[in-house]
C-alpha cells in the first residue's frame, strides 16, 4: 500500500469536488494535510471559510491530520499564507496539488479582459505562487511532489473556454519546465487533465456520469504521482472513469528543404501534416531541422 506517513500535503481548492477528494485520500493514507479552499462562487467570486474547515472537520473525525486554509492561491501573500499554514503546523511541506479552479466561460467574441485575467490569475499564476512558495523548503528538503491540475479543454480547445483552455495549457507547459528544474533536487513535478463529477461539471455532463467519473477515481492518480515512489516529472495524464493515459506533446517527422517558399509549404502538407515517426523533446526537435 503507497502511504504518506511523516508526509506534509498542501492541497488548493480542497473544499470541495476533486482537492477534497485528494486531500481525504492523502489523510487517510497517513499524509498531514493544508485544505486551502478559498470558498467562493465557481466563478470565483465571494468567499467563506466553510468549504476547508469543513474537510478538516471529516478528516479530523476520521482519525487523519489536517488544518484548514481560506487564502486565496492568486495572491503571492495568499499563496505564502498557504505555505506557511503548512509550516506552522506540520513543520515542512513535502507535496504540492495545485487544484484550485474557476471557470468565466464565454464564447471568444463575448469574452471581456476581466473575464481571461481572473481564469489566468487563479489557474496559472495560482499554481506558479503556490509552487513557488514551497519551492525553497522542497529544495533544501532535496525532496518535493508537484502535481497541476490541466483540463482536456486545454489540451484539445473546447467552445467557450478560450480563457480556460489558455490557462491549463499554460500549465502544461509550467509542469515540463518544472520537471526539468526540479529534477537536480529531487522535485518531481506532473500534470493531469482529469474528468469527474463535480459542481464545475454537473450541469455539463450527462447524468449517467455522476456514477461512473468520481473524483475518487483521479484522486488515485494523484496519490501516486505525489508518492515517494513515482518516478515520473514533466508528465501529463489524461484521468476519469477508472482510466489513465499518458499524454504528450509531439512533433512529427516534418519535411525540408534549403529552399522553403510558401508554395513549398502549400505543395509539401501531407508531409508537414505527418505525425509518425515523433519526437518528444525541443532536443530532438532542433536536431531533426539540421
Ligand atoms: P470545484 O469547483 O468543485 O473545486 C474547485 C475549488 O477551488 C472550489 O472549492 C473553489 O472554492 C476553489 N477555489 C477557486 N478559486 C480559488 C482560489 N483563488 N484560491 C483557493 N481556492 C480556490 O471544481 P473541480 O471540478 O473539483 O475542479 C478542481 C480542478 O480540476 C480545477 O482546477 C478544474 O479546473 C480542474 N478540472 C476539473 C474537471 C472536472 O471534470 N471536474 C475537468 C478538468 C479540469
């Protein structure tokens, strides 16, 4: 059984849908957990400090160890509040689930600055602070678990979610430059792009869902990639319905030529269209255009 004994866990958004599922899971297995839940609106308005205590509350009962967390993961002082939540009760922090989501869906044309900025401030740079923030501890730890929750929307666009797609392919690209950094200091850092039954996806999803895509059924890939035992960073995984699967971003074969014209180009597509043979690193990448 993977446990989390002597572990200290923070998980953002945690008071409800997917982040509780996470942090019950890593309680019951032993792991001391922040639940930072900020406690609004799914659009991200209002605030309450329910959600998190709450979770702390059934974990508690369940005979785990937790502390609640109300601070918001945009703010570079909310995400050090979060961090030093963790300090102060646990001493250190060994795992990060970056969770904590909203959602200002609009088609393209309709949707206002307000609207991308707030998506963008609470996917992407939420995560970058509240990583950032425990970075020093997991580096001088010569320790650290990072995991960021991306979306199929960003990965593969979806209508009406320029904003979100935006931010959880920024994501993406977040977690693959933190495998690379954190790997001289022992961090591992990956993504998932789950799909669940929460309040972000009751009213999309049909109902015939709720039973079969449980957060509980990501959660557990979750608790793997933040085990000491994971071996995997920079990775993506694609999670719902008792299904994992690696994604990855690649580039394929190509064409060339020392004398690229537009018709070229246009003469040349179903080469430049090609996806196999692959490569999966900016390494490769730049060797095959020699
Ligand atoms: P949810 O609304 O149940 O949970 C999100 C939680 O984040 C809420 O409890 C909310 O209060 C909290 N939160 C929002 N802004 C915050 C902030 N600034 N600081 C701290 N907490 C904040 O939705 P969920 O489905 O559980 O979503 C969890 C994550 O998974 C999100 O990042 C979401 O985008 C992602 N996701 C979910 C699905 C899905 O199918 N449910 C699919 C793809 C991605």
């Amino acid at each position: 059984m993977l446990r989390f004994d002597d572990r200290v866990a923070i998980v953002t958004g945690a008071g409800h849908g997917l982040g509780r599922s996470h942090a019950l899971l890593l309680a019951e297995r032993g792991a001391k957990v922040v639940v930072n839940d900020l406690g609004g609106a799914l659009d991200g308005t209002g605030a309450s400090t329910g959600p998190a205590a709450d979770v702390v509350e059934l974990i508690t009962k369940n005979g785990g160890q937790a502390v609640a967390n109300a601070d918001n993961v945009a703010t570079p002082e909310g995400a050090r509040a979060i961090v030093q939540a963790a300090v102060d009760a646990f001493g250190k922090v060994d795992i990060v689930v970056n969770n904590a989501g909203i959602l200002r869906d609009k088609s393209f044309g309709k949707m206002t600055v307000e609207d991308f900025d707030g998506v963008l401030a609470v996917h992407v740079r939420g995560s970058y602070l509240v990583s950032q923030a425990a970075y020093p501890l997991m580096k001088a730890a010569g320790y650290g678990r990072i995991v960021n929750t991306s979306s199929p929307a960003g990965l593969f666009g979806n209508f009406g979610q320029a904003n979100y797609s935006t931010a959880k392919m920024g994501l993406v690209g977040l977690t693959k430059t933190l495998g690379i950094e954190g790997a001289r200091n022992g961090i591992k850092a990956n993504a998932i792009a789950p799909i669940a039954w929460t309040r972000m996806t009751e009213a999309l999803l049909p109902s015939e869902f709720e039973a079969k895509f449980t957060p509980e059924r990501v959660s557990a890939l979750v608790a793997y990639l933040v085990h000491e035992t994971c071996e995997a960073s920079g990775e993506v995984f694609s999670v719902g319905g008792g299904r994992v699967a690696r994604v990855f971003v690649a580039e394929g074969p190509g064409w060339k030529t020392d004398d690229l014209t537009p018709e070229a180009v246009a003469g040349n597509w179903e080469a430049i269209m090609a996806e196999q043979p692959y490569v999966l690193t900016a390494a490769d990448s730049m060797k095959a255009m020699l």
